[in-house]
C-alpha cells in the first residue's frame, strides 16, 4: 500500500512537472503554431527534465532558446506597432532602473515612456511602452542583464506584444570600470556622463587639460545607487582631488553645462587603495 502511494505521487509530480512546461511553452507561442508543431515541440523538449531549474522551476530562458533556435518563436511584427514591458523585481528600485536602462539601450532600445511604477513594499514594478518591430529578445537581454549580475527568473507573454520579466538581482551591480589603487585610467570623449566603481580606493586625483573647458559635476552613490552628495563647480577645472567615503561605491562624472566641454581625456589617477 504505501509503495503504491509513493508510486502514485511520484507519477503525478512528474505529470505536474510535464505540465509546467507545456503551460510555459504555450505562453509563449501561438496556439495555432502550438496545434500545428505539436509532435516537434516534444522531440525537442525531450527531455523535459532538461528544461527545469534545480528548485523544480520552469528554465524560461531556456525554454525561449530552445523554440527560437528551432524557428518556433517569432519576435517580429509585419509593422512597427507598441509593445509594453513590464519588469518586476525585488530589489531597489532606483538600482533597479538604471540597470535595466542601460540594458535597454545596449540592445537599441533608446525611446520608450514609462507607463506605470509601484511598490507594494516588497515588489518594485515597472512597465514601460515602445514603438517596435519586433518584442525585445529574451535572450539577448538576458545577457545584457548577466553583465550586471542580474538573471532573469521568468517570463511570461501576456499576449503578442506584451511581454512581463522578473528579474532577480541580489547579486546586481553596474557594469561599469573599477579604479584600481595606483593604476591610471583615462575617460575619452564622450556625450555620456562617465560611471566608475571607486569601491577600491580612498582618494581620486582628476585632471583635464588646458583645452577642456570643465565645469565639474560628480555625484556620489552607495553601492545600491542611493545619492550620497553631488559636487558642483561654475569654474572651469584642471584639476581636482576627491576624497572617497567608506560609503561611496560609484561616482558619476559630468559637466554641470555640457559634455561636448570635454574635449580631449580626462586622466583619472586612484591614489590610495581602501584596505
């Protein structure tokens, strides 16, 4: 008796698991393409223990990979038309949103609206709109969100053009330069204000040469983006010397008026390593 019943739970959790997949897989295609696909779908979800997470999860990225490589999947529209994304997760919000920003725009996606932010006090939701071609590729995005620690935990597709993500990103950081004590970095021109990791070092020597008109803006952020201090300066700079904070882990450089100022490099010179 009880072998039949660890026999009969063990066949309707594995039924559970298979079940999970296919309500995953039919999320994310069309039914007609689901009808018509069918036999391929479970050759090549085969098998479909392969296509699940260490704590009994759906892989969604997985799963995405999988029906894209094998042309099941299409991301593309026959006209631009708009597309709304919602990103859910539980860590900061300001953190949260200028990681996902800069990973937007690495993809190409530089115009979008927000269309709604909140906080539940343990989710941070954020959905935006776009005009589009084709929906954001899972794939992609999750390699661009990996370089800052972040991994997508699930996807889901609301209907053609409505896509919603949640992100996990306990271990999240900017994907930006770290200074090193003692080793000089250099700052090319740019249109965009400059990001650095300083979680390394104490002391921060900067300096611009006689062709820079640099009107100094560096705003100071602990290490989940929350602003520490900013420093502004209406005179034109060649040199300045920051003291890091224990508290400071990035610093973003600009010019309080333009960064087209900014004509040749800054230098930047790390002078003491935190210990």
């Amino acid at each position: 008796m009880v072998k039949i019943i660890v026999l009969l739970a063990f066949l309707l959790s594995s039924l559970t698991a298979q079940d999970l997949l296919i309500k995953k897989i039919q999320n994310l295609v069309h039914p007609k393409t689901f009808a018509k696909d069918r036999a391929f779908i479970e050759t090549i979800f085969s098998p479909k223990s392969e296509f699940y997470k260490y704590n009994g999860e759906v892989d969604s990225i997985k799963v995405i990979k999988t029906l894209k490589d094998n042309g099941i999947l299409n991301l593309f529209f026959k006209k631009p038309r708009d597309i709304n994304i919602s990103f859910k997760t539980t860590g900061d919000d300001l953190f949260f949103i200028k990681i996902m920003s800069d990973a937007l725009q690495n993809i190409g996606y530089y115009k979008y609206m927000t269309k709604e932010s909140s906080f539940d006090g343990v989710e941070f939701m954020w959905k935006i709109n776009l005009t589009s071609e084709y929906a954001a590729d899972p794939i992609i995005l999750s390699q661009e969100l990996k370089k800052n620690g972040c991994q997508i935990i699930d996807v889901v597709r609301d209907n053609e053009s409505d896509w919603s993500y949640v992100i996990d990103m306990k271990d999240a950081r900017l994907n930006v330069s770290v200074l090193e004590g003692g080793v000089e970095f250099s700052l090319k021109r740019s249109l965009y204000a400059y990001w650095l990791d300083v979680s390394k070092i104490q002391t921060l020597d900067i300096t611009s040469s006689l062709r820079n008109d640099w009107y100094p803006y560096i705003a100071f952020y602990d290490k989940s983006l929350k602003l520490l201090s900013v420093i502004k300066l209406d005179t034109k700079k060649t040199n300045i010397t920051l003291d890091i904070n224990s508290d400071v882990y990035y610093i973003k450089i600009s010019d309080i008026y333009t960064l087209k100022n900014i004509k040749d490099d800054l230098v930047l010179l790390p002078l003491q390593r935190k210990y």
